[in-house]
C-alpha cells in the first residue's frame, strides 16, 4: 500500500533520526570458504573411520573395513555432511569442486595426503602455505618457516592476500620484529630469536628486571641513589588537589578523590534528626520526609503537632491523642460536655 504523500513527507524526518544499520558481516575470502570446506572434510574422515567395523569375525572385518576406508560410499557419506542446507556459499562451492574430491579421494590421496596443500593451494590456488601470502605466495618477511622471527603476524599469511610485512606483537618493533619497544630489553638475542622482557614499571628504557636498570625513569618516578622511586605528588606544595578533595597517592601518579564530609567522626549535620548526603566537593544537611524544619531540630509530625494529630478530615473538633500505650480520640470540649469525659464508643 503507498502512503500518501503528505503522509509520506511526514516520516522523512522519522527516518532521519533512525540510528544507520549496521554493517554487514564481513563477507569470507575465497581462501576461508576453501579451508572451511577441507576443516569439514577432515572431520568427515575422523567420524566415518571406525565405521562398519564393530567386532566379531575379526578377518572379515579387516577385509571389510579396508574396502569402505577408500570406498564411494564412504565418501558420499562425508560429503552429504560438510554442507548445512542452509549455507548457500558452501553448497556452491562444493556443487563446483566435487570432482576435484572424488578424484583426490579416489586416486590422489596417498601422494597428497594433505588436502589443504593440494585443494587449496595448489588446484584452487585461493590460499597459500604457512608462511607465504600473496597470488604468488611469495615468502614473508623473515622467512616462511618463523615469520616475522616468531614475534608478529604476517600481512596475508596463508591467502593470497596482503604484502607480507610484519605486525609485531606487544614488546617487539622493526621490520622483522627484532628490536625492542620502550619499556622492554633483549633477555635473549642470536641469529634466530630475539626475545624483548618487560622492564620495572618504574623504567622507561632500561637493560634488567629491577628499578636499578633503569636508563630512564618513567614519568612520574625519580632517580634517587641509583634506582627510580615513585613521586609523592601528594606532599607537592601547592597540593595538587582541591580543598574539597584529599590527595592518594599511587605508583607513579595520584588520584584527587571526594572528601566525604558525611563519615567524618565529627558530626557535619548537627540539628537533631538531621541527614547528611554527601555531594561531589560538598554536602548538604536534609530534615527527613515529613519533619518540620526548626532552626535546632527536624521535630517529628506528632511533636509538631503538639501530640495531636488530625485523623478524622469531617470532624476538626476530634483528635487522636498518641501515648505509650496506643492512641485514644477525643473530642474537643464544647458548651454541656465536661473536657475529662471519655470518648464514646463510636468515636474509638
């Protein structure tokens, strides 16, 4: 049904302010799609290995057992399992490429048994080996056996993707991942690794595990008879926190933190029945729901009200009278009643 136009006009500024969809899922690389379909094929083979081999004449078994290890029907059974019905891109390509497994299955196995190597990368050519990226799937940096010297990732590793520079990890910088970031030392180096240990928290540049290695101090540590300590920057003069905030010093910083006047051993609040909240730099002193507020005293409504207090809204003249043991109500003396007479009954 199309809306009017006015209609229409109406919920453009609606539309507007809907927050944007968000971003489609990252759509696989061929390369995944190919290594997913071999993870699935592999599971295949480990759940299908034992099959029709359960005991009894154990000749026959082993002779059975050796016809279905290679047989059709046993990769048909793991083919109907690698794809759901609902996975239209692996359904896809398995509908293209099943020649491709039944040839390897039926006479390719026992050269290539690894079907990764010989599916993906060398039939397919959508991924390429450990260590190796790009559509020529040129070695990365530092060499194909421990890229990048074992310390990052290869840009592209196992695709046919990226330019096969080096991402180190935490700790580790260069090209090849050799050297070492701020903050850490080579604990280890020879012609094959390289292994970066962080420093004391206290060290920017340092070349051991202590504060006495240091050959810089981080900020907010100083260099005192050879080692770096911390800076109290709480004993600066001026304080570098506010009057309404105390100073708490840490390992090379501090932190301004609220006072809270309301826990402070002597009272803030000082009128009776009076309650204190805390605020951010302050406080404020509050008389509870329902009490009067007096220049000395948050008075409770009964005391307020002298003792008596207002329970039938009709009747002013009739009062309820609180003592320690309950409440009776009385009715204000007028003209042929006597003020000590007792309520009646149906005014209890």
């Amino acid at each position: 049904m199309r809306l009017p136009r006015r209609a229409a006009l109406g919920l453009l500024p609606l539309l507007l302010l809907l927050p944007p969809a968000p971003e489609a899922a990252k759509k696989p690389t061929p390369c995944h799609r190919c290594r997913g379909l071999v993870d699935k094929f592999n599971q295949g083979m480990v759940d299908t290995a034992k099959k029709n081999f359960g005991g009894g004449n154990t000749a026959w078994e082993e002779k059975t057992l050796s016809k279905y290890e290679s047989s059709e029907i046993r990769l048909l059974e793991i083919l109907e399992g690698l794809c759901e019905s609902s996975d239209f891109e692996c359904n896809q390509m398995l509908e293209a490429q099943e020649e491709h497994l039944e040839a390897w299955w039926l006479q390719l196995k026992s050269e290539y048994p690894d079907l990764f190597e010989w599916f993906c990368v060398k039939t397919l050519k959508v991924c390429c080996s450990p260590g190796t990226y790009g559509p020529d799937c040129l070695a990365c940096q530092g060499g194909s056996q421990r890229p990048c010297s074992g310390n990052g990732h290869c840009s592209g590793d196992g695709s046919r993707q990226g330019d096969g520079s080096c991402r180190c990890h935490m700790g580790y910088q260069g090209p090849l991942c050799t050297d070492c970031m701020d903050g850490y030392f080579s604990s280890l180096r020879n012609e094959t690794h390289s292994i970066c240990t962080a420093c004391d928290e206290s060290c920017k540049t340092c070349s051991g595990l202590t504060n006495r290695d240091c050959g810089e101090c981080e900020v907010g540590w100083v260099l005192d008879e050879g080692a770096c300590v911390d800076v109290d920057e709480c004993a600066a003069e001026p304080p570098p926190c506010s009057a309404a905030q105390f100073c708490k010093n840490a390992n090379g910083s501090y932190t301004c933190e609220d006072v809270d006047e309301c826990s402070l051993a002597e009272k803030t609040c000082v009128r009776k029945n009076e309650n204190c909240y805390n605020t951010p730099g302050s406080y404020v002193c509050v008389c509870p729901d329902g009490f009067e507020e007096t220049e000395d005293a948050c008075v409770p409504p009964a005391e307020a009200d002298g003792g008596l207090e207002m329970v039938r809204g009709g009747f002013p003249e009739d009062r309820c009278m609180t003592s320690l043991c309950g409440h009776a109500c009385a009715r204000e003396a007028t003209e042929g009643e006597s003020p000590t007479q007792l309520p009646s009954r149906e005014d209890l």
